[in-house]
C-alpha cells in the first residue's frame, strides 16, 4: 500500500496515536486552505449550499467547477478558488474558515485520510493515512489521538455515513466489468448527487420515477429532508446505471 501512496502519505492504524492540533495559534493557520484542488463531495454540497441557504443549482454555478476527463468514470466537482496568486478557498478568511460549521469532510479529516475498500466477498476496508506537508505544522502541537478520536472531534460521522453510502455506486461489479457512462448518465450523475433541488423538483413533477413505490423515508426525501434524498439519488443511479 505504501508503495502506491505519495510521498507525503504514511498509513496509519485506526488505533495509532499521533500528535496533532490546528488553531489560530499555530503559524501555518489557513496556509493548507490556499493552492489546492479541493474536490467536494456530494453530502459536502449539501451542507453547504444548505448553510449558505442557496438553491443547489445557484450553488453549483457559484462555487464548483466540474471536471471530466477521458479515462474518468465520473466527474469530479471542485470547489472555486480566487483568483489571488495563491489559489485560496473562497471560504476562508483572515480568522479562518467562514463556513466551518458545514466545511467540507476533506477539511474536516486534515491531516488524516480515510479510504474504504471493498472486497471482493461484499466486505468493506477502512484505510488511514497521515498527510505531512512542509507546510503544516500542526505536527508539532501536543494533543494525541488516533484516527478514529480525531475523526469523532471533527463530526466525521455524517459525512462518512453519506460517502460510504456511494460505495455500490462507485465501486459497481459493472464498472469493473468495463461499465462507464455515457453523456446523458454523467448529467444524471450531476443532478442525482450535486443538484440536490433540481432533483428533488423533477421527481415531484414526475419527470424521473423509480421502478417502485417510494417508501416513507423516500417520501420524506422529497418533502424536503436532503440527507434521503441523497440516499434515494444513489437508489435512482443504480436503477438507470444497472438497472439495480
């Protein structure tokens, strides 16, 4: 597994203590906010265009950039950074982050990456990595935890729930098998997972249908909580992509 990871990148056990901390205090403060490609996640959007109180579709034009390139699956969206000689969030502030409540699980995670894998028995592996970077310096404050610990004081749980829900999704038996879509599904792929709101509206119009009665959290989804909503997004990709 080494051997595949980055330089910077150095596996980590669950229960692996490390020594770790960021706040204003440290020199480096939103140094690791600037000159980086932050991809988002669909439950990353959904907490923040909620936060912000915008329409998804607004959200998307605002604030991502979606990217596709020959030999992807599916897109990537990125969240926009300004234009100001350093690549910095558009989110962050002199006092930090401005959105930190509902900052994205990648933000949330530094230093620590999570990997889930599944098997070939149906089984899913959890994977850790600490990322050092020369510029961080958070390695050198004194609080110690473990992955796990770290995860569960940054609120993790949400947004790893959400993203481990894009498993079957993601890591299909079809895609291994040679599947990849075509135009229109990766325009599905945006609208299902990203476009949370236009979604919703064009299943209550009745322009998109399941294969079968929608059940009472399904129901709840499009009556407004975004979190089913989401789970009945993946449900419908199956459905279209693999006919599941």
């Amino acid at each position: 597994m080494s051997e595949q990871l980055p330089e910077s990148f150095h596996p980590v056990a669950a229960d692996e203590s490390f020594s770790f901390s960021c706040h204003p205090g440290v020199p480096c403060f939103t140094e690791c906010c600037r000159q980086l490609d932050l991809a988002l996640t669909p439950y990353d959007v959904l907490r923040l265009k909620n936060h912000l109180k915008l329409h998804s579709g607004v959200f998307l034009e605002k604030y991502v950039i979606i990217a596709w390139e020959e030999g992807q699956i599916f897109p990537t969206c990125y969240l926009t950074m300004v234009d100001d000689g350093r690549e910095s969030c558009v989110f962050v502030e002199k006092k930090g982050c401005s959105v930190y409540q509902d900052r994205p699980s990648a933000c949330r995670s530094y230093p620590v990456g999570r990997g889930m894998r599944r098997r070939k028995n149906g089984e899913t592996e959890e994977l850790f990595v600490l990322v050092r970077e020369p510029h961080c310096r958070g390695f050198e404050e004194t609080p110690t935890q473990t992955p796990l610990q770290y995860f569960a004081d940054q609120e993790l749980e949400p947004y790893n729930q959400a993203n481990d829900a894009l498993l079957p999704l993601l890591q299909h038996r079809q895609i291994r098998q040679g599947f990849r879509p075509d135009r229109s599904q990766l325009d599905q792929f945006i609208l299902a997972l990203y476009n949370l709101d236009m979604f919703r509206q064009e299943m209550a119009d009745g322009r998109i249908k399941m294969n079968r009665p929608l059940n009472a959290l399904e129901l709840q989804a499009l009556a407004g909580d975004d979190e089913q909503l989401l789970l009945l997004g993946i449900r419908w990709l199956l459905q279209e992509f693999f006919g599941a």
